[in-house]
C-alpha cells in the first residue's frame, strides 16, 4: 500500500513477505470420485501449475477415459464366460479328445478376434481422448491475440492507478507515489498535464464524468480537485515492434532485467500546482476517491477507517460513512445509480445506498479471509471483489450470502477493473501478471509478460476503455510505467 512519504518501498516489501501457496483443484461429481483410483484427500491435496480450468477439464477426460476402459473390461469379462460356457457345453456332449482341441481352437480363433476388436476400440478411444486434450490445452494457451501498443514512461516512482477520461478529448490519467498525477496522450504517449498539488503520494485519479475536471486522492489526508485543459498531438503511426503474442505465451524475466527508467516527462509539459478544491476531513491517507453519478458529489475512502461523501461545489461533508474495523483499501460508485461500495483491510466490502434521501442504507458483504483490496460495480445488479487471499468473487446485490461465482489465483488482487460492456474482469497481481476472465469465473487470457514487454513489478491497477480505437485496457505499476495494450475482444469471446 502506498506509504505518506510517497515511497512505495515499504509497501513493496510487505508484498514480497506473503508466501506462495498452489491451487487445489476440487472435483465436485462424488460419482466420480468414487470411480477414479485416487481418493479425494490427495487430488485436493496435490499442488500443481496448471491452471483451475485445465486441470478440471483434465480431470473430466480422464473420467471419461476410465469409463471406457470399464465398458470394455465388462465386454471382455462376457466374453470370457461364452467362452467357459461353451466349454462346458462341449465337455457335456461327450465330444472326442481330438474334438474338443479343434473347437478350443475355433474358440481361440474367436477369442483372438474379439481381443483384436478390443485393442482397436481402445486405441480408437485413446486417440479420441488425447485429441481433446490437445484440444483443451490449444483453446487455452491460443484464446486471445493481446498486442502491446504503447508504454507510457516518466513517473520517477511506482504508479497506484490508471484511468481514462470519460469526455473529449479521451486521455489517459497516472497517480504515482512521486507526489504528481500525469495526464497521457494515449496515442504518442506524451505527457500533456502534470499535476503537483500533493504534497504525498498520489494514491488514485478519477475523472469526471462529463467535465474535464480530475479527482485525485493523496497520502496528504486530502483529496483535490483540478480542471485540465489538453490539445491532443498529432498521433504518430503504432510502431512495428509491437508484437501480438498469445495471452499464454511469456518469456520469465527477473527484476534485475529491468531497464532503469528515469523521469521523461518533458520540461515544456503544463504543470498545474493549485487545486480547484481540495476536501479536508480525514485524519488519515486517503487512499481512493471517486464521482457519484452526475459528478456533483465526491467520495473517499480513508485509512482513517471511514469514507466520506462531498459535496463537490461547496466542499462541504455530506455524510461519513463509519462501520470498517480497520483501514478502508478502497471505493467505487455505480455508473447510473447513487451507489458507494467501499472494501477493508478487516476482509469485507460495504455497499452504501444513497438512493432515497431520507433513508442511507447499508449492506456488508463476507466472503474474503484476507484484505479486500478492491471492490467494483458492473452495470445490473453485480458487484466484483478482490482480496489478497487470492480468490475474486462475483456477487448478486440481491442475494449477499455467498457470492455466485469465485475465481482461485496464484497470487493477491490488487485494483480490478471490469469491462463493463464485454463483462470482462481484469486481474493484477502481485507477482507481475495481468489475467483475464469472464463474469462466471472462465479464464480466458494473460497478457504477455517477457524481457521484452510487460510489467517488471507488481501491476497494481487497470482500466479498460471500451471505445478507444487504439488501446483498450491499460495497466500501471511499481516499475513506473503504465502500458496501453489492444485486446482483440471478439476473438477472445469467440474462444470462449
């Protein structure tokens, strides 16, 4: 988490302390367990690199496989007995010593053809099984095309979040632990504003949702609002290294590989120092803020363990939203409803509903054993969370009991976002991954991650942004860079 001096090496550290723990792949049809020659103790209990969906589609061909191998041993278990039975017949009728070794024969002849008809419906089964192994790992390792296509370099420290404009002109927002929030031409990757109003780190930027108004919320204890004005440069052609490489494919890179990135924000770029307005309530970091829909109101989330509502105008406090145990991690609005839903280090997530004046109802949401790192509205009536015990769960709002989808990693959730007219989920790590996944917990692709392209720290935030032509998800983290990458959607659907 970011600290108040804006050095995000403490936090790095505490990152780094959580041990690694492999994935139980569970098998849920009893049937089955009670066919297969493992016990259900050691197939949970086995570690293993595959992801969830593989081993499980693993395990249900495997089944398969089995049954037929039983099919066939109850073929070869009647055979036998017309065998024996004919034998017996034989012994019966008195035949000859002489008779008896021909019909034997035939009988072997018979026996021996059967076999031979066994052994072909079992390589015949083999090869189908093993083709739709293949198969699965193909439609894993090959579902989407994810091409680099712009990084975006000078920050002089880790960056905590990433956003997109919602008004013209479309920009791309960074909060660093620098103390400053930039703002990006996403198609040259220029620095057109700088912002240093903080005097701590800049732990989140929202934009407003039809003004070219930015809410920043800083380790200072406060929150600013700032008005840009930005004139676009002329986009330059997408240059011919990007690579498409599949979501699968990835060359390992350690932290030593990375090139040493210092601050390229030009000296001509605006800088603005003094905030619109600035919200002053919390006694502590303020770690999140975000716009109610309309953007006349504000919200933030504090490690003072509450979250504030403001009155943008007036910079007056509306109300204070008290309840967490321990520091709030987070804070999200609905798109079309006056909605807040805020997350906690004490492993749950509050839904505040604003709806009727007269009435500030609240719900809490327990499902996490660990930190809820983030917690964010889809359009309906879902609500996405993830938590540093490894696992992102999908919720209903009218059914808070337990979630109705949970996604298993290898490593904690930061800052999710997703794409909300694809219902796409973007997963960062803290071991350097971004992944992908539907709304019912389907893995569908990795970005690449090599020497050459990708993260080389912790990615701590995304955000999609559906109807930019170039970039359509973009992600920031602690080695001081945000990346914009085009995902080829439909084909990732289509895999699906």
């Amino acid at each position: 988490m970011p600290t108040e001096s804006g050095s995000c090496s403490t936090a790095r550290q505490a990152k780094q302390k959580r041990k690694s723990h492999s994935l139980s792949i569970r098998r849920t049809n009893s049937s089955e367990q009670e066919r297969t020659g493992l016990p259900r103790e050691m197939l949970e209990g086995q570690d293993s690199k595959l992801p969830s969906s593989v081993r499980t589609t693993l395990l249900e061909l495997f089944g398969q496989i089995e049954r037929e191998f039983e099919n066939l041993y109850i073929e070869n278990l009647e055979l036998r007995r017309e065998i024996d039975t004919l034998n017996e017949r034989l012994a019966a009728e008195g035949q000859a010593i002489d008779g008896a070794e021909l019909s034997k024969g035939q009988l072997k002849t018979k026996a021996s053809h059967s076999t031979s008809q066994l052994s072909q419906k079992l390589k015949t089964t083999y090869k189908a099984s093993t083709s739709k192994i293949v198969s699965s790992f193909k439609t894993t390792t090959s579902r989407a095309v994810c091409q680099l296509v712009k990084e975006y370099i000078g920050h002089r420290d880790g960056i905590w979040d990433v956003s997109v404009a919602r008004t013209q002109p479309v920009v791309l927002g960074t909060a660093s632990a620098d103390h400053t929030a930039l703002l990006w031409s996403i198609e040259t990757g220029k620095c057109l504003v700088k912002y240093t109003g903080h005097v701590g780190s800049v732990n989140s930027i929202k934009f407003h949702p039809s003004e070219q108004l930015a809410l920043t919320a800083s380790g200072d204890q406060t929150a600013h609002i700032w008005r840009y004005v930005v004139q676009l440069p002329t986009p330059q052609p997408v240059a011919e290294t990007s690579q498409q490489i599949s979501g699968e494919d990835e060359i390992e890179c350690s932290d030593k590989d990375e090139p040493d990135i210092d601050g390229d924000v030009s000296s001509d770029c605006p800088t603005i120092r003094v905030p619109l307005t600035s919200l002053k309530s919390h006694q502590g970091v303020v770690i999140a803020a975000d716009w109610l829909v309309g953007g006349k109101q504000a919200v933030t989330a504090s490690w003072d363990r509450t979250a504030n509502l403001y009155d943008v105008e007036t910079s007056e406090l509306v109300h204070s939203l008290t309840g967490h145990d321990q520091e709030l991690t987070h804070c999200c609005t609905h798109p079309t409803q006056r909605l807040v839903v805020t997350s906690s280090r004490d492993t749950t997530f509050r839904l505040w509903d604003f709806r009727d004046p007269s009435i500030h109802s609240v719900n809490v949401f327990q499902g996490h054993t660990d930190t809820v790192t983030s917690a964010v509205f889809t359009v309906g009536d879902n609500v996405v969370s993830g938590s540093d015990d490894r696992t992102v769960k999908v919720w209903d709002l009218k059914n808070m009991r337990s979630p109705i989808a949970t996604i298993r990693t290898d490593s904690a959730i930061n800052r999710i976002n997703v794409c909300v007219g694809q219902k796409i989920i973007a997963l960062p790590h803290d071991n350097r991954q971004v992944r992908l996944f539907d709304m019912s917990g389907v893995r569908l692709a990795r970005l690449p991650r090599s020497s050459r392209q990708g993260h080389r720290r912790m990615v701590c935030c995304s955000a999609w942004s559906e109807d930019h032509p170039i970039c359509n998800l973009f992600t920031c983290g602690f080695d001081r860079q945000a990346i914009g990458w085009n995902i080829n959607i439909p084909a990732l659907l289509q895999e699906k």
